[in-house]
C-alpha cells in the first residue's frame, strides 16, 4: 500500500504545479473585457487581470505579468477558482483567501480547505509576512477589475 505524502509535500507540488503550468494564461479584449494592473515593488512581481464579466457571472478571465513562484501559482489558482462564478462568489472567494493568508494558525481549518480546495496549498505563505504580499497580489488586482466592471457603464463593441 502506498503512502499519501506529507501534507506540506502535496501542497508543494500543487503550487509548484500550478507555476509551471499557469491557468488561463493570455490577455482578453478590452473591451468588453476589465484589465487591471498590479505590481510588488518588494519583490518585482507583476500582473495583469483581465475579467469578462455578463451580468453577474464571470465568464472568463485571463492573466498576464511575471513574478516569484507564489504569485504567480496564487495568480493562476485564482482564476482557476473563478471562472465561472458569480461576482459576489468571486468576492467571498478572495475574502476567505486573504483571512487564510492572515490566520493565527498555518493549518488551515476543514471548512477552509473544503471552501478553498487547492487553493489552501498556499496557506503555508501565512508563515512568511514578507511573502503574504506575493499571494494577494492577484486577488487584489482581481478586485480592482470587478470594481471597475461594476462601476463602469456596460461598454459597445
């Protein structure tokens, strides 16, 4: 019988996983499509998010940019995560992220690795301050873009 590594082990190969193979690599049209801008002077990290949002629901979304392993695997769960989603599941998704990435504990709670999936693998970032930054940066900018979307005038074509 075969032995299920290390939690810490599993967690590894899934950001390093997503690092090496980023979801949803490429750039949208805008528009239709929101692009927002981010940046990590600490460390260089960059990112573009581009969010195509019909109605509520967001149908696609696209990334772009460079950085450390962490932002750019956070970067790539997080628009695995979601597309497909309604805005306000989208909001509650980076909510429940950025308090995983600030909780007390470095294991995350059963509630939050069902509610995070995969994305739970970055919970071990918590540990680092300097490093919590790198995580966030594409959720923050992601909430830039459907600010802009929801503020913004639906645009023709």
């Amino acid at each position: 019988m075969t032995q299920m590594p290390p939690l810490n082990d599993l967690y590894r190969e899934i950001v390093m996983d997503h690092y090496r193979t980023p979801r949803n690599r490429g750039e949208l049209p805008t528009p239709p499509a929101r692009r927002a801008d981010g940046h990590n002077p600490l460390c260089g990290d960059e990112i573009s998010v581009f969010v195509l949002v019909e109605g509520d629901l967001i149908t696609d979304v696209k990334l772009t940019g460079h950085g450390c392993s962490i932002s750019q695997a956070s970067s790539s769960m997080m628009s695995a995560a979601i597309k497909g989603r309604r805005v306000e599941e989208a909001r509650e998704l980076v909510a429940r992220f950025k308090d995983l990435m600030t909780a007390e504990s470095s294991e995350p709670s059963e509630d939050a690795l069902r509610e995070l999936g995969e994305i739970a693998a970055l919970s071990g970032v918590s540990k680092f301050p300097v490093r919590i930054k790198c995580a966030t940066l594409a959720w923050n900018t992601l909430t830039q873009a459907l600010d802009d979307a929801e503020t913004s005038e639906p645009q023709q074509g």
